[in-house]
C-alpha cells in the first residue's frame, strides 16, 4: 500500500486547517518549505499534472474516483485516457494527491495537503497555463 493512500494515511496528510495556522504562527520555517515545495513543484510538474492539480483545486477536490476522473477529463480535454492515467499515478505517487489503487479501490481522487499548497501557489500565481 502506498504511503500516501487515503486509507492508512488521510488524518496524517490531511492536516485539520487550525493546526496548520498554528504551526505556522508558531514555526514561519513551515511557510518557507510550503513555498520552496510550491516552486520546486511547479518547476517540474508538466502542463497536464498542474492542470490536473488546479481543476481538483477549483472544483472538484473528492467528487471523483481515478477511473471517472480519467474518463471526464479525457472527454473535457481531449487528452487520451492512458495520459492522464499517467499524470495521476505521478501525482500520487509523489504525494499530491490520495486516490484508491490496486489494492484499495473506489477512493475518491482528492489532494493531499501537499497538493492543496502546491495548487493555491500556482492558482494565486496564474501558473495554469506556464
């Protein structure tokens, strides 16, 4: 099972929002790797996987399984279906986002806490179309 599957870890990567705002005021040390994880992501990331994370963002953070996901933004898109599955995998695989997988299917596709700050980053810096 994947570290980051929703399963075994979603109150480990989902940080209740109070807590984050006291760690911050407590440790500014945590704004600053928020924003190097943001840049650093948004340097690596492809024109897809931010596109991806931004819509999850925007709208619909948990309405989807991977499957329907893949489905929806082939047909929003016109991007193939084995595309997009890649993109995803990526994405999980480096703990943006939470998604079922093999052993555990059916879990709703939704960002990480990772995933939330990378997305707010590249939304407030108009980064969906670099």
């Amino acid at each position: 099972m994947s570290a980051f599957s929703r399963k075994s870890s979603t109150k480990a990567t989902l940080v209740d929002k109070l807590e984050i705002e006291s760690l911050r005021r407590e440790n500014p040390l945590l704004l600053e790797l928020e924003y190097a994880l943001a840049r650093l992501a948004s340097s690596k990331l492809t024109k897809l996987q931010k596109r991806i994370l931004l819509e999850l963002y925007q709208n619909g953070n948990g309405d989807h399984t991977l499957s329907s996901l893949v489905r929806k933004f082939s047909a929003e898109l016109g991007v193939p279906e084995s595309t997009l599955k890649w993109s995803l995998r990526g994405l999980r695989d480096i703990g943006l986002i939470a998604s079922g997988n093999i052993e555990v299917k059916g879990i709703p596709v939704s960002l990480t806490y990772a995933g939330m700050v990378v997305a707010k980053y590249m939304a407030e810096e108009g980064l969906e179309s670099a």
